[in-house]
C-alpha cells in the first residue's frame, strides 16, 4: 500500500489545476472586453492615419 501515500505527482497537479484557472479567467475576460470594444467607434487604420498626416503637416495634437 505504499503507491496510496505516495505524493509525488502531487506538485505537478496543481499546478495544471493553477495553469488551467488562470488560462480560464484570461479567456473570460478577452471575451468581456471584445464585446465592450466591439460596441465601441474604435478606428486604430483611421487614427493611425490622423497621426501620421499630421506628423508630415508639423500640426501638434
């Protein structure tokens, strides 16, 4: 009966189970925020351009 006190393995459990929530939590929150930004009139192409036309012009922001 010498396998059932055996803790080896127990180590490398948790930190899966660790691993796994975090994974989790990180995936919940990419799907909160895409809906938040997907509602949102976010344009990065446009904005990018703005900076850009007025880097060239010497206009300040």
């Amino acid at each position: 009966m010498k396998f059932l006190k055996d803790e080896a393995g127990q180590g490398a459990a948790e930190y899966i189970l660790l691993f796994g929530g975090v994974i989790v939590i990180a995936i919940v929150a990419l799907l909160i925020y895409r809906a938040y930004f997907s509602k949102s009139d976010l344009n990065a192409a446009q904005d990018i351009s703005e900076v850009r036309q007025n880097a060239r012009s010497g206009a300040s922001i």
